[in-house]
C-alpha cells in the first residue's frame, strides 16, 4: 500500500473521453499468458463521453446518454477508482457522472478511455504523483492495463504504434486532419473472445507502423483487419457496410478493433458528395451513423 495524501482543495473535474479506432489490425501469435499479441495503430477521434466528479459523502455513480450495458456497480469507472483508492486510501468518495455518447461494444474503446482518463483525473485532482508516498511521476500504466488491453494508450491519446496486448506503444507521426472519418454501428455484438477463435494468428508481411507511412490512396490492398475474414464471414452486413463505404467514397474503410464498428475515411474535399450519395442511395438505413473530424 502506498503512503496517505494530504488533499488540501478539492477543485471539480471535468474531462471529455474520446474514442479510438484501429488502423489496421494484425495478430501475430497467441503469448504463452494466453492473451494474444497485436500489431495495430490506434488513432484518436473526437467523438466524446463527458465525465465529471466532485467530493461527496457518499460514494454515487450515475450515467446519462446512451444505455450502458452490466451491472453499474462494477462499470469500469468504478474500478479505476477503487484501484487508486486501494493505494491512496485517503482519496474520499465521489460523485461521478458519466454522460455516454460512445456506443459501447464496437471496438472504440468508449469505456477503456473513460477508465483512463478517471485515472488521470484523480492523480490530477488529488496531486497523486507528488504525494509523500510517490518519489516520482505515479505511473498509470499498470493501473490502466490492468483495466484493458487498450485503456494504456489513452493515457497517452495521441496517434501510436500498438504491440504486445496494445500497451507498448510508441507515438508516430499519422495526420489525417484533411480527412473526415464516417463511424457505422449495425446493431452486432462480437464477443472478442469468439473473435479471436475465428483467425489464425501469423505475423504480418509489413508492421502497420511502415505501412501507415505509405499514402493513404494505397492503405485499401495493404492495410489490413485480421479480424476481417472471419467476422464477415459470420455476419455478411458488415462486409457490405465496408462495400457501402468505398462504394459511397471513402479512400479507405476497415473495421475497427473486432468491430462491430466499420468506419470510412473521406477527403475532407468531397464529403458533402458523399454524405449526399449515403443519404440518397438510402447506404446505412436502420444503423448509427457518425461523422467525425480526423
């Protein structure tokens, strides 16, 4: 157990959890601790939670927004916080309120970035890496992987290298701010579990950090989803939706992390052209729909 802090002010926080989505995806080999090893691009994007807490005398989670699916008691919110406060026990209650706008179970990571960022809100809010127990920076990594495969990279939320289960991970250069990205949601729970019993793990002939170098105009025969084959396979909609897609105008279209979620990405340019084509060809009737800057 670490030391007990001295919190002097309690300031309000307020922070807007972004989602993710994979560029690229490939499984390399299943690890010896049963957990398979990846080889992707997570890629940060502007479609937000809203997560705010504040001192209280009792402990109180609630949500507003989209349903959120399990027993609330056990969100993952909750559990960051119950693993800082097993370390920090002098870290009051709270009230905290999350307000959903990231569908959940569409592999882009909604609630592993509202884990990480509770976690960077109580060691901002509650000075955790200055605190007499802390000699150095506390570091959230352990805490954040502990939580999810993909929650580390929020804490560093900027376009990353992704290897091992998704946790090591190294900033690289991807700008695609010329670039709207289009989210398509069909009403499909993929358990990951069954995701991964549907491909055979090889290493890719290219990492994804050397392909996405390349123009994106060459990223649609290159830059692959290994979970693809097998999903599209199973569920034939969400290989249509990729068709849809570049058949709409996206320069590049995949499904993010074991899906359900397709996205598309357009030039920036011609996005009127192809919101008007989706709306009139009637492409993505019935499913989410989002627009999303790059």
């Amino acid at each position: 157990m670490r030391g007990i802090f001295i919190c002097s002010t309690f300031t309000p926080m307020l922070r807007f959890p972004n989602c993710k989505i994979n560029l690229g995806l490939s499984v390399t080999h299943k690890r010896e601790d049963g957990y398979h090893a990846l080889d992707t691009v997570f890629y940060p994007l502007p479609l937000c939670d809203v997560l705010e807490f504040i001192e209280s005398d009792e402990m109180i989670f609630e949500s507003s927004g989209l349903d959120i699916p399990g027993d609330a008691n056990d969100n993952i919110i909750l559990r960051a916080y119950r693993l800082l406060k097993h370390d920090f026990p002098s870290i009051p209650n709270l009230h905290i309120h999350l307000h959903k706008n990231i569908p959940t179970g569409g592999g882009l990571g909604g609630g592993s970035s509202d884990a990480a960022f509770m976690l960077m809100m109580m060691d901002e809010c509650f000075n955790l890496s200055h605190s007499p127990s802390s000699a150095t920076l506390l570091p959230l990594t352990p805490y954040a992987l502990s939580l999810g495969s993909d929650c580390p990279f929020f804490l560093y939320n900027t376009p990353c290298h992704a290897l091992g289960r998704g946790e090591l991970l190294t900033p690289i250069n991807v700008d695609l701010s010329a670039y709207c990205f289009v989210l398509i949601l069909p009403s499909i729970h993929i358990p990951t579990p069954w995701a991964f019993t549907q491909l055979t793990p090889a290493p890719p002939p290219k990492s994804t950090k050397d392909i996405i170098r390349r123009p994106i105009e060459t990223w649609k025969d290159i830059l692959k989803n290994d979970f693809e084959e097998g999903i599209f396979k199973a569920y034939p909609l969400l290989k249509k939706i990729k068709e849809d897609l570049y058949h709409a105008g996206a320069v590049y279209a995949s499904m993010s992390g074991s899906g359900s979620t397709m996205f598309g990405i357009i030039d920036k340019i011609r996005l009127e052209d192809v919101k008007k084509k989706i709306d009139e060809e009637k492409l993505f009737e019935g499913l989410g729909v989002y627009y999303v800057q790059g």
